[in-house]
C-alpha cells in the first residue's frame, strides 16, 4: 500500500505542470516537438503536437494509460479508450470510420515511450512485458523492455546519468524491430531515443532539448 502511494505521489510531483521539448532527426530532417503535462482531475493529460499531429493522452496517477488520441491535419483520428480488459478502437481516415476492440486483460498497455515507462522505471523489476496498438494496422503488439547498462550522456550541453533500455518485440518477432531509449535516472524523463521502424528504414534519433516547470 506504501509502495504505491508513493509512486503515485512521486509520478505526478514530477510531472505535472511541466513543459517538455524534443526534436526528433530521420535521414537529416529534424522536427521539433513540445509536451504539455497538466493535472487534469485526478489524471495526468498529456498534449503534444509534432509533425503536423496533435496527440492527447490520459494517463492515471501512476502512470496507466487510460486514452490515447491523434489527429493529423489530413482529417485522420485515432481513438483508443481503455476499459477493464479491452482496448476500443475508433479510427477515421477519408471519411471511413473503423471501429474494433482487442483482449489485453491486465497486460500493460503503452502507446508512447516518453511517458508510458515510468512504472516499470520506478520498479526494480528488469524486464517489462507490455502492449501496443499499430497506429496503421490498428492491431495489438506484444512488447517488452529490458534495463541495459546505466550510461551518462552528454545532450545539448547538459550532463545526464541515465538508465538504457532496450525495447523489442516479443519472441520471434525481435528479430524485425529494436530500439533503445535512455531515461534521466532521478526524474525519468526520457534523455534520448533511437530506433528505425523496421528493416530497411532510416534510424530517427530523439533528444530532450529543453524543460520547464
């Protein structure tokens, strides 16, 4: 019971209220990208806008993900709502609307690494079995994170000690997708990312370039 109070607590003391920029690089294009972390009833809403696309997420205290949102200026919006074992998809593309839901029952379910690995930052556990939703196909992937090494990074003049975490499919399938994120180890923040979106693709790197309270 202590142990989850003070995650809760810990979670949203650090969060909420924040401000937090990246920029992102793919085959020489940087794009910019800036989060807003507000306490919204109870719940930690995070809004951010990249690309073009406006996402919106919910998250609970600890860091559950309740609902996930994304609109692109092409009309296009994914829905997904999370509800006891199932999650509800909503997807409108050129004036189609699909509706589906999958079984996940009490896998984790994360749809953005920035924010969706803090549980499994602020526990001792060392790999993290979770779910994901193809923004595309709109089907489920089984994922898991492992803790690598403990590095320290030097990004935008700024000196990080960060915990390495290696992310990849699930059995067989880690032979098609790997990437590595790297996390302050004292806020969690998200220092860095590198990962490519399958075989054959060009690798995009993110960087924390500036936060504010």
């Amino acid at each position: 019971m202590f142990r989850k109070f003070f995650i809760c607590f810990f979670v949203s003391r650090v969060f909420a209220g924040q401000t937090i920029a990246y920029e992102s690089t793919t085959a020489g294009e940087s794009t910019p990208s800036e989060w807003v972390l507000q306490d919204v009833e109870g719940k930690i809403q995070v809004t951010g806008n990249a690309k073009g696309t406006d996402v919106e997420m919910s998250y609970s205290p600890s860091y559950a993900l309740l609902q996930y949102k994304e609109k692109t200026n092409t009309a296009k919006e994914l829905l997904v709502v999370k509800e006891g074992a199932y999650l509800f998809i909503t997807n409108r593309d050129k004036g189609k609307e699909k509706i589906l839901s999958h079984k996940v029952s009490d896998t984790p379910w994360v749809q953005d690494f920035k924010f969706g690995l803090q549980p499994f930052l602020m526990s001792d556990a060392k790999k993290y079995a979770f779910c994901i939703v193809h923004p595309e196909k709109l089907d489920v992937h089984e994922m898991v994170a492992q803790k690598d090494m403990e590095e320290v990074l030097e990004v935008g003049g700024k000196t990080y000690f960060t915990q390495k975490v290696k992310i990849s499919l699930k059995g067989f399938k880690k032979k098609f997708w790997t990437g590595y994120v790297w996390f302050d180890t004292t806020t969690h923040l998200m220092v860095k990312y590198r990962a490519n979106k399958g075989p054959g693709t060009p690798y995009t790197e993110m960087l924390l370039v500036g936060e504010k309270a």
